[in-house]
C-alpha cells in the first residue's frame, strides 16, 4: 500500500514504511558526489566543506537554517550546457528555478540566456544587466502592464500562451509602434513520466494551447495575421524532473507535424522550436540524470530526423533548463533541535527550517537525501524523518533516511540539490523568515540573498 493511503500519513492507515525507502549506505559519512555540489567535500576533522569552507563556520557566520550555493559549480553546469548545445542552438536558464541579481550577473557572463515568466523576475533581470533581447517572457496569464514592459524594454521573445494573449500582445506591440517576436506554447499531448502538479505537456492543465482539434494550428494562422507579431516558433514543455527522453522524441515529433502543416498552409517555415526544460537531477543515489552533452546529442538528433522525414529546414532550437544547473549546486544547511524516537517505526528529526524554505516534498511528494556535516560519526544508521517546526503535520523536509543513531541537538545536518525552487517558493508560514542564500567559492562567501528580519515582516505589515 501507498505511504499516503490516508491523508493523515501512514500510522493513521496501519501501514508501515517496509519497502519504501532503501537500506542504509555502507558508510553514512560518504557523500555521493552525484547528489552534493562539486567542490562539497569531507575534510580531515570529518567537517563538510563547501568552496573551501567548513559549514561549521558557515553556520556559525550566517546562521541557519541558510542555502550555501557553490558558485564554481554554477557557473560550470552553465558552461556545460552551452557547450553541449553550441552557437547554432540558445540555452534559455529558467529563472523560476532560483533568481536573483547575482545569478543574472553569473548567467550574462557565462553566456546564457534568460526565462522569465513574471514582472518581477523580470525587473530583476533587467536590473542586474541582462540584456532585454536576450530575455523571454513565459506566463499563462500575463498582465497588460507585463506585456507593455516587455514590448517596451523589447524582450528577445515573448511565448504566447492562449488566444486572448495572441491579440493582447499584438495590439500592445501595434500601440507602441513595434512588431515583437514572439512563439505559441502549444500542449503536445504527452504525459511526462512525473508528478501530476509538474506534468504540463497534457491536455487537462492550465499552460498552452492544445494541438487536439486544430487549436495550435488555428493559434498560428492568427499570430501570423497580425502586424504586431512577428511568430517566429513553436514553444513545447512536457513538464519537470524527467529522466526519459522518450517524451520529448513524441513532443517533437508532434511540433515538426505542426511546423509541416504551417508550411503547407501558409508557405512559411518558422525557423524555431523550443523544447523547453524539465530535465531531471538526481536528489537520491538512485537518481541517474543525464549530462548536458547527451541531451543535446539527443534532441538535436530527434528534430533533425523528424525535420529531415518532413522535407523541412532544421529549426534552431531552444531549451530551458533552469534545475538542472542549479539545482545541485546548493544545500540546506539545517540546526538539529529535538530528537523523538517512535517505537518500531522511525525517529523523528527536527530542525530549524522545515517547509517553509522546502515546500516540494510536501507538494509534490519529493525525496531529498541528508547527511550528518559537522562531524563524522560510526554509530548504527537510524530510520528517520526529517521535519520542521512549522505547526503542521505535513511539514516534512525529508521523508525517509538514514542518519547515525548518536545523531544529537546541535548537530548540523543538511539537504543537498536544494537550489531549485526551495528559495524560490518559500513562504513566511507561522511569520517565518525566509533563509539567506550564500555563495561560496574558492574560500570566499558572501550573502546574495539576505536573511529575512522580524522588521521585514513587521514593515509590510501596515497596522
């Protein structure tokens, strides 16, 4: 039976977690490096270190609980998929993932483009220097005050997201004497190996414009009418957190079937297509993601064949990958607070955090690992949950795992391949504040992101 059989958890429906989780590693101390950020390592004094820094002093300089993002590794997973991908192809960093001025500032000097689907993120973007071709703007229901900015600071793109939006944008763009460049999202009808809420490829969901029932086809006959727009692909997202390339060969095949008959019809063959992002990393041992050069050797080839099959030019192609650079790059360093020992079930572990600054497992039903990083230890491993201090019995940071069983209060423990969207969408629940984010690199950190404070709480509160 399902560990969620009821919606009050596993001991309200007698079922026990047997079978859903794995055993305990060999050597709790050994970080799997697949999992940590490349420069995280154990030293000597069996402390775990970040960019050189001990996260015993890292705790002890910035608090916790407190996101540490290895800055060397940032900017080389940005590196990699610009490569794996080259100049005939634009690598789009989805900003919904992790942003701030900082990262804007990593990305522009790497080379890489930028996705934002908000005028906040937007504002941040533009803020930090970015410049505006090289940004595109997603969003399902964009406002008019969005949409006038983003003509007006004249975004690379803008990705239309439903019919009312195709004349929004196109009458914007006419007012202020512009033709923007734009793309359809269209919804290719296949379902991503993923959780229900991250799945955004099928038809019954929000995003998009469905290919069933000549809905795309007929979204491209009017973009292309407008003299505000000028359309120049098809956009495709079939969700998050995906291993299988199986999905995307079908999404692609699908979109070439559209771009064919845009040229049948219309004698014009738009010259892009974005796949979007979704990319899976690994969170546990077991996750097994691919590396950026394998993923572009296999997109590259599967619309190259379909194109080919269809007598079409090969479009440039566009991806968006936005976890799969920073989601490994950082770890929530957590406080260990109290420890409660329930009787041939698990023990309970909570920390100073909890959800708050990492809603995804209980939103999505994540699995995240955890270690013991301020000092080693040889005690027998212990089934454990790791949970916050939030009033609410759902707020689990990691579900099943394994920790030494002399773990203590006091202990520092911390999640890995939390940068993305654990900054992102945290929340100030019980008038929490929300976590700093730091960089470390080559000795060095620094806060990008602050701490919140109680006066930040109290000064949005206006009485």
């Amino acid at each position: 039976m399902s560990r969620s059989a009821h919606p009050a958890g596993p001991r309200h429906a007698d079922v026990y977690p047997e079978g859903h989780y794995t055993a305990p590693a060999a050597d709790l101390n050994v970080l799997d490096e697949k999992v940590w950020a490349r420069t995280v390592r154990r030293n000597a004094d069996g402390v775990v270190t970040v960019g050189g820094r001990e996260v015993s002093r890292l705790a002890e300089e910035f608090g916790t609980p407190a996101y540490f993002l290895d800055e060397s590794d940032f900017r080389a997973r940005c590196r990699a998929w610009a490569d794996a991908f080259g100049p005939d192809a634009d690598v789009f960093y989805a900003g919904k993932a992790f942003l701030s001025r900082a990262v804007v500032r990593w990305l522009k000097e790497e080379g890489l483009n930028l996705d934002v689907c908000s005028g906040g993120e937007l504002t941040t973007a533009l803020d930090a220097g970015m410049p505006a071709e090289r940004i595109a703007f997603h969003g399902n229901n964009k406002s008019v005050e969005e949409i006038e900015r983003a003509v007006r600071v004249g975004v690379g793109r803008i990705v239309l997201d439903s019919f009312q939006e195709i004349v929004r944008v196109a009458h914007i763009a006419q007012s202020q004497g512009k033709r923007q460049r734009v793309q359809i999202r269209v919804t290719v009808g296949v379902e991503a190996h993923t959780h229900e809420f991250i799945a955004t490829a099928h038809e019954d969901q929000k995003f998009g414009i469905a290919l069933a029932d000549g809905q795309a086809a007929e979204a491209v006959r009017r973009a292309l009418r407008l003299d505000g727009l000028e359309l120049i692909g098809i956009h495709s997202h079939i969700g998050s957190q995906i291993f299988d390339m199986a999905g995307f060969e079908v999404s692609a095949r699908r979109v070439v079937q559209l771009l064919t008959e845009v040229r049948d019809e219309h004698g014009v063959e738009l010259p892009e297509i974005d796949l979007g992002g979704g990319l899976g990393i690994a969170y546990t041992s077991e996750d097994d993601p691919r590396e950026p050069h394998e993923i572009a050797k296999a997109l590259t080839e599967i619309v190259g064949r379909e194109c080919e099959a269809a007598g079409l030019s090969t479009p440039r192609i566009s991806v968006e990958p936005g976890r799969a650079i920073v989601g490994p790059t950082a770890f929530t360093l957590y406080e260990v607070g109290t420890i409660k020992p329930l009787e041939g079930l698990r023990t309970y572990v909570s920390v100073d955090g909890g959800m708050s600054d990492n809603i995804r497992t209980a939103l999505y039903d994540a699995e995240y690992s955890v270690a013991l990083v301020s000092r080693t230890s040889d005690a027998e491993p212990m089934l454990v949950r790791v949970v916050g201090k939030h009033c609410e019995s759902g707020d689990i940071v990691v579900r099943d795992a394994f920790l030494p069983a002399d773990l203590a209060p006091g202990d520092l423990i911390a999640v890995p391949a939390t940068g993305a969207y654990c900054r992102s969408m945290a929340s100030n629940y019980n008038h929490s504040l929300r976590p700093p984010v730091v960089a470390v690199n080559d000795g060095e950190a620094r806060v990008i992101v602050r701490r919140e404070t109680e006066e930040d709480l109290l000064r949005l509160d206006v009485g």
